[in-house]
C-alpha cells in the first residue's frame, strides 16, 4: 500500500518536472522620482528618520535607539531618566529580595507607582533624586540619596531604607 502511494507520487513529480515553464513577464518599472533633499533647519523634526527627504520624515526608524534621537535634539536633556527614575522613594513597593552569597549577587523586585515591576541590583538609580542601590538584604534593600547645590557640588548623604512588607 505504501509503494503505490510512493509511486504515485513520483510519478507526479516527473510529470510536473516535465511541464515547460512559462516566461514570466517582467513588471514594467516605473521611473525613479526624485528626492528632494530638504534643507536642515529648526524647525526639521530629528525624530523622523535619518533620511532628510520628505518621505523619510513620515515615517520613523523602528530600529534606531530613542536614546540618539533624543541626544540629536535641540534643547532636549543629556540625561535622559529611566521609569525608575520618576518618583520618589516612597512611592515604590518592595515586593521580593533575593539575597546572594556576596552584596554584587543579590537582587530585588521594585513595584513602581504605576504597577509595574522591575528587577533592581545594587548600583541601579532608584528614585527623583538619583538615589543608588548600596545593598540588598533580606529584608529590603538600602538606597543612598545625594543632595546637590546648584554647583553640582554633594550637599548632603541621606541613606534610605525600603523594607519588605509583611504579610498578614
């Protein structure tokens, strides 16, 4: 039963092997238009694309970093802060702490304000004022806060703690 059913279908590939193929007809090309390149100026949204072209501008690089983009423009942050980085401390939730054998192995699950979680390890920038993870324990984790004056210079060092719940 099954070499009729193998022999079937060789025979059907030989046939259709044998079929003389069709010339495809080319589709006919149309001319290339020109791109207008337009001159760079303040009011040229960076953000578009790479390509100064008027039809580069309706449409954005899916591939390029938003982090170049907004560097590229005018006016805009050189620091460009995190989702972490929205808040201030208090406003986070500490919901586990995995505690490793050394400081730099340990980790922690942060809620944000908006209910979204985010693993932190110790150096990570937690907080408004660019607070830094110091260490995680068991119980939480310690988070360092500098305050600074308009010179940039360290004002003051305020260590703050943010404990696990506990449960009920």
């Amino acid at each position: 039963m099954i070499r009729i059913f193998t022999a079937i279908i060789a025979l059907t590939l030989l046939i259709s092997c044998n079929k003389a193929e069709e010339p495809q007809q080319s589709p006919a090309k149309k001319p290339a238009r020109a791109v207008k390149q337009a001159p760079l100026s303040e009011s040229t949204d960076l953000t578009a694309g790479i390509s100064g072209s008027a039809e580069g501008a309706k449409y954005r690089n899916p591939f390029q970093s938003h982090i170049i983009l907004m560097k590229a423009v005018p006016g805009a942050p050189q620091k460009i802060r995190g989702p972490l980085e929205c808040c201030e401390l208090g406003m986070f939730k500490v919901v586990a702490a995995v505690v490793g054998v050394s400081d730099a192995e340990g980790f922690a699950l942060i809620q944000a304000p908006d209910g979204k979680r985010y693993v932190v390890r110790r150096g990570d920038v937690l907080g408004a004022r660019e607070g830094k993870v110091m260490k995680i324990h068991s119980k939480g984790l310690l988070i360092r806060e500098h305050t600074r004056d308009e010179e940039g210079k360290i004002k003051s060092t305020e260590d703050i703690e943010l404990r696990l719940e506990k449960k009920v």
